[in-house]
C-alpha cells in the first residue's frame, strides 16, 4: 500500500509541477466596473464565450479573468439595465492586461442578457463525471417525493413493493440497492434508519439532486460501485419559510417545512426541516390468492382491498450556525429526530400470505458538526457524525389472516406468529459514527489538486423480548469502513479539454456475530483491503458538443444488512464478499444554446464488468443476499430537451440495458444460467414530460408525465417451460398535474392525478401498485 501511494502523491506532485512551465504563456484581464457616474457595479459578467472563460465583478466592482491563452479574443461585458459591451482583445504571451469600463444604462430595465455565468447545476452538467443534474425549483409546487423526481432521469429505474412508505429498489445503469450511494449534502444516508429513506422525503426540503453514473468525485466519500446520488438542501442564506401541506387519495396526508432564520448584518443563523407523511394505502388489487384459514385450501383469485398497510413517518431537524467568519465560511451543528410506523399488508417479494398485526418501528437520533473554509487557493470542507438508530420488528399475534380480513386464532400451545416460527419482538440497535474532510488545492488557474479521508463505524445489537429461544443479534457485531482518496484535475488554458485522475484505498474490517445451523454463535472476522483508481476526460468538438468519457476501477463492501440480516426478511450471510467493478463510460452531450428556443440532448453508453456481484436471492418469503462471480452490464441512454422561453418545455429519455451471468462455472458444475440476464431488473425502460404555460401573464402550469416499462422476466429466463415463466408485464403509466400560484409565488396550489387510466402497475416481485390517485397540495413561501 505504502508504494502505491509514494507513486500516487509522486504523480501528483509531478504533475502540480507542470502548470510552472506553462504559466507564462497564459495571459490576464484584470479591472473595474462602474456606471457613468463612477458608482462601482457589482455583479456585471465578464466572458470570453469561445473559451468558457467568465467571471463576475465583486462588490467594489472588481474582476480578474485568468488563463487566457495567447491571441485574438471577444471580450464581453453585460449587466441588466445597461448597454453590453464587446472588445476585440489581443493577448500576448504572459501579458497582464488592465482594462476599466464604464457602462451605459438603458431604458429598458429588462434588456436581456444572453450569457452570465453558467449556472453551478450547468458547470456540474458540463464537468468531466457523467453526471444528470435535477433541479427541483419547477416542482416544489407539486406533490412530489424524490423517488417520483429521481424516476424522470435516464438510466434510473425505481420499484416499489406498494403505496407511501413501502420498501423500493432504485437501479442505475444496472446497477441497484447499495451499489448506488445515496448522500444527503455529501453525507452518506447509509444505515439512518428506515424513517429517512428517498420516499420520505418531500421535493419541498431540497434544491437540486445529483446523478453520477460511473466515477464519483472523492468529495463524495464512499464505496460506490458504480455512482453515486447526491440530495442538496437549499443553499439560501436569506431568512425564508416554505411550508406545504398534501391530501390526497388512499387517507394520505403529506406536511413539510423548510425554515431560516439570518438577520440582516448578522452571521449567525437557524434553520429548522420538518416533514410529517401518514397514510393507510387502502388500495385495491386484482388477482389476489384467497385461501381458506382452517385448511390452507386455495379457494381462487379475488379483487381485494389492503387493509394493514397504514404507514407514518416524521421527521424534525434543527441546525444553527454561523457564516462568514475569519476562520470558517460556514460552521454548523445540526440534529435530528426521525420516526416511522409501518404496518406490512404481506411479505416483500409475494403475495401468497397476508398480515393483520405485523408491523416495525423506527426511531432514529443523528447529531452532526459540519464547517467550510475558503481560502485564496485551498478550500476545506468536513464534517463529524454520530447517531443511533433503533427498530423494533413486532410479530406477537396469536392470529392468521387471509386477504379478505379474516381471522381465526391459533391454538394455545402453538408458538407461531404471523411471519416466524416463534413469535417476536426483535429490537436492533445501530450506533454509528461517520467523518470526512476533504481538501482542495488551486496550483494553478487550470491545475487543482484534493485530498480526500473519510472513516464509517457500524455496531449493532439486537434483543428479542418475545421469544427466549432467539439468539440472533445478541452478541454484538461490528463494521470499519476507511477511504483514503486523491485526485487531480486540470483543465486546459483554453477550455476546450479537461482531465480528472483519481485513486482510492479500502480499508475494511469488523467482526460479524451470527447463530448457525444449531443457535450457537459463529464469530467471523473481516479484514479486506483494496486500491482503486480511476480517470475522466471531457472535450468540447464545438463550443456546444462536448465528448466524455470514463474509467474506474471500483470496490463496494457489504452493508451490514446485507450480511447480518435485516431480522425480518434478509437472512444473515457472514461470508458474503465484497464486489468489484470496472466501470466504462463513453457520452456525447449537445449543452443549450441561447435564444427563445433551447435544445440540448445527451447520450452515454456504459459499461460494467462485476466481480462477486451482489444481488438479492429469494427464498419464500425470506431471502439472502448472495454473490455472482461475474456480472456484465452493457448499456445505452438518450436524453432530449426542448424548451420555449418559459412557455414550453419537454423532456425525453430512453434507457436499454443488459445484466448477464457471466459465470461459466457454478460450484465446480456447468452454470446453467451462463449468459441469462440477471431476473427480475427492466432492461428497457423510458420517460416523456411536457410541462406548459399556457396564459404569458398567469401563473398556471400544466404538466402530463408517462413513464414505459417493458416486460421482464421474474426468475432466470432459460428455468421452467415458458407456459409456466413468471412475467412481469409492459406497463405504460400517465399522470397529470397543473399548478397555480398568485400573490408572486407567495401561495401556490397544486392538483396531481397519478395514474390516469387506473392502469394496472407493477414493481418488484409482480406485486401490484396503486391505481389511480388523486392529491392536492397547497404551498405557503415567504422570503425576507
């Protein structure tokens, strides 16, 4: 390990070195900005369009445009409400240019300005890493969660085992559950506990949502196997109030706020998120098995409505801190409070038996210290976390249910509850304790290099109250995860061309407790270690199409679900190894232009290599997570975008992608899965939007969404006669919403239909989701 990072800090070195040499044939502009009266402009764009090279004047009117190569250039300087200016420059070789203007203003305070600066979501588009970013400014008036906003992007796919508050798999480029990491503000949302999961949270509390596909930038500090989504809150530093409330269809009731307190010439600040969701998910589903409760006897398929599947969760948040002082930019301490309650209607993978008392609850307390710091050429940003996360599976019934209510009462001496042999009271208690600083250094205008160090600490204890004969959980277990990061980055003095390389070591260790096959406690030691590397390259062909492309060699160490359990339906599987991925990425992406009319379309192709894939196995109602020695995932997306002014805007993507089984051997025999896709995961899927303005002066929006999911198998293809193969069929789904909002955005009201023509859904498992609904939401903003 020692000699890989002596070469590693050696290249880096090596190559913050070689922007000395190059320094001198870079020139600069440097100047002032002020009106015909001498008052100094703050805010006024400076650019040069042909080389991607902007800035903006500070508040004394100040700029400084660094890293212009040698020779003739169109120097452009725009404001809103005064005339543009454009002069064509001669830059020699190391020159230092002085340049003040003065603008002129104009009559009409509207004027348009065709270029500022791009914004950050565009900049992030526009980077080396493949990513999709998704702002949520246009749909905070909607009834929205995140896994309805992360459904619209291509490459995503998002199933769901019910209504509000049921389990989910997101899948991206193939790749699914934990092999894609989820952060919320660069934090890793790993093991917070079932009450802050996606579909919890409401599009109120967040301000924008990155996708990586492929390689992640070490400021995102985790084992990702293949990307990364990251959930940005709202980066506003005035005092504000957002506050939203939702009813809608199946008794579902949805409340958000998102809050700030900072007062004007004051540095200090309070915030406060909260949301609040409840709803019994009293749908109707077709096709549902009866079976007699004294017998067990199949008595045929009925149209039925769920009636234990009530689910609430809350959360509160509350963080104060302080901004611009000489030592921090930004330092913040924040806590947490979540809470859920979930009442399961049935298992999570079929529908063969019903519940009437299951349910788990959820508590979880996360305390957390964050601070940002900005200096001329480094920049440091870190945070420290710890939390406890407990849930209680609760199975004591002494009663069966079948799929119409009914019940009768097992006989006394009989131990069973509704899910176990035994009945249970299963609690597990998770103590974590998480930390990162990432630092970032300026060589040079067109040179920067980061340092990255990140730790995670798992420990998990459960007891069981009900049933004495348990001895799962008992002993406590433990996982260390540490990531030590570096990258380096140059882009070229004219813009045109950018370079990323990146290199990682894994460091995992822990010891896992689990009973075996007679109750007694099996001790398993873990100790891994990993380098992993990777590089990204971007090159504009024209100012407007831009190539990227990707390499990655990646590590993802199981999450300590995946091998101790989850206590209700994963069973433990101490040897369960860590996977491996080379991860390829090739896009071509058409960046907008300006005008009324904008266009810009992206297409990528991806693929990953796995080793010792990790994938989750059935087993009745149970299951176990097991590894795929090889995994090939091989695939294409395309993303169009067209947009009239505010008036008109539609969106396409299509994604194709194909998992197979690689493996030529299983247990020393023929694998007779040998290239079958990997079951039940869509391999093409795709998403259309249209979002209109149909009154210039009326602040009404209307929006029509389809989402299309072609038919897949839900065990291995080439298994049993293809009379009797469970197939998960095509689905086409379409909703409507339109928004209104008066009084400048200040009230907003909302109506969304999901679901138009009550198609008949279905997500993981064949197990059927929500017909049609309705929801109506009302939204209150105020900002100082």
């Amino acid at each position: 390990m020692r000699a890989r990072w002596c070469f590693v800090i050696s290249l880096l070195l090596t190559l913050g070195i070689s922007p000395l040499i190059g320094q001198q044939s870079l020139g600069s502009i440097e100047g002032q900005i002020s009106d015909m009266q001498g008052q100094k402009l703050p805010a006024v764009a400076i650019f040069i369009d042909s080389l991607h090279l902007g800035t903006a004047s500070d508040v004394e009117g100040h700029f400084r445009l660094n890293a212009i190569p040698a020779g003739w250039h169109l120097l452009e300087v725009q404001a809103i409400g005064y005339k543009s200016i454009q002069r064509k420059l001669q830059i020699t070789r190391g020159q230092k240019l002085n340049l003040n203007f003065q603008l002129v203003e104009t009559a009409n305070l509207l004027e348009e300005i065709t270029i500022l600066r791009k914004s950050q979501a565009e900049e992030k588009r526009q980077s080396t890493f493949t990513v999709n970013v998704l702002e949520t400014k246009g749909l905070q008036n909607l009834s929205s969660d995140l896994n309805q906003v992360l459904r619209q992007s291509s490459g995503i796919t998002i199933r769901e085992a019910g209504g509000l508050g049921s389990g989910f798999k997101l899948s991206l480029n193939g790749l699914s559950g934990n092999q894609i990491r989820i952060f919320r503000d660069g934090i890793p949302m790993e093991n917070f506990g079932s009450a802050l999961s996606l579909n919890n949270f409401p599009v109120n509390l967040i301000e924008s949502i990155e996708v990586y596909k492929g390689v992640v930038p070490i400021g995102l500090a985790a084992d990702a196997l293949g990307g990364a989504i990251n959930i940005n809150s709202s980066q506003n530093q005035q005092s504000f109030l957002d506050a939203a409330y939702s009813i809608g269809s199946f008794n579902t009731h949805r409340l958000s706020i998102s809050s700030q307190y900072a007062p004007e010439n004051r540095k200090f600040f309070l915030r406060l998120n909260a949301f609040g969701n409840y709803s019994e998910n009293n749908y109707r589903m077709k096709s549902v098995p009866i079976y007699d409760l004294e017998l067990g006897n199949y008595l045929g398929d009925q149209e039925v409505q769920r009636f234990h599947s009530e689910y609430q969760s809350a959360m509160l948040q509350f963080e104060a801190g302080y901004r611009n002082l000489k030592w921090a930019d930004q330092i913040a301490l924040s806590t947490s409070q979540a809470y859920n309650f979930k009442h399961y209607q049935h298992p999570d993978n079929n529908i063969k038996r019903s519940f009437g008392a299951f349910h788990s609850h959820n508590h979880s307390q996360l305390l957390s210290l964050n601070y940002q710091k900005k200096w001329n050429k480094l920049n440091i940003s870190a945070y420290a976390l710890g939390g406890i996360s407990t849930e209680s599976i609760v199975d004591t019934s002494s009663y069966k249910y079948n799929w119409l209510g009914e019940k009768i009462k097992r006989a006394n001496d009989d131990p069973k509850g509704e899910l176990f042999e035994r009945k249970s009271l299963l609690e597990l208690k998770d103590q974590l304790w998480r930390s990162n600083i990432l630092a970032s250094y300026q060589l040079h205008p067109s040179h920067q290099v980061q340092l990255s160090a990140s730790q995670s600490y798992l420990r998990r204890q459960g007891k069981d109250e009900v049933n004495r004969f348990s001895t799962s959980f008992k002993v406590p277990s433990h996982i260390q995860k540490s990531i030590l990061a570096a990258s380096y980055h140059l882009k070229a003095p004219s813009g045109r061309w950018n370079f990323s390389l990146l290199a990682k070591e894994y460091w995992y260790s822990g010891e896992i407790n689990s009973p075996d096959e007679q109750d007694q406690n099996q001790s398993t030691a873990l100790a891994f270690e990993r380098f992993g590397a990777g590089a990204t390259f971007s090159y504009y062909l024209t100012p407007r199409w831009q190539i990227k492309t990707s390499y990655e060699k990646a590590y993802r160490l199981p999450e300590a679900y995946e091998i101790l359990g989850d206590g209700i339906y994963v069973n433990a599987n101490p040897g369960l190894a860590p996977e491996q991925s080379d991860n390829y990425n090739l896009g071509l992406r058409l960046n907008p232009n300006a005008g009324s009319w904008k266009y810009s379309a992206e297409f990528n192709a991806f693929l990953r290599n796995s080793a010792d894939f990790i994938r989750f196995k059935p087993l009745g109602p149970f299951g176990q997570y097991e590894n795929l020695h090889e995994v090939r995932s091989l695939g294409t997306e395309l993303s169009l975008n067209l947009a009239y002014q505010d008036r008109i805007q539609i969106t396409v993507n299509g994604t194709y992608q194909d998992l197979r089984d690689r493996n030529l051997l299983d247990e020393g025999l023929e694998n007779i899965n040998y290239n079958s896709r990997i079951p039940n995961v869509p391999y093409l899927f795709s998403n259309a939007r249209l979002a209109v303005k149909p009154l210039r002066k009326q602040s009404l929006k209307l929006y029509w969404s389809t989402h299309y999911v072609h038919e897949f198998f839900l065990n291995w293809e080439n298994l049993g006669h293809s009379d009797s193969k469970h197939i998960i069929p095509s689905q086409l789904n379409h909703d409507l919403e339109c928004e209104y909002s008066f009084k400048e955005g200040r009230y907003n009201l909302s109506l969304s239909l999901n679901n138009l023509f009550d198609a008949e859904l279905y997500d993981n498992f064949r197990i059927q989701k929500p017909g049609r609904a309705f929801y109506l939401k009302f939204r209150y903003l105020f900002k100082s």
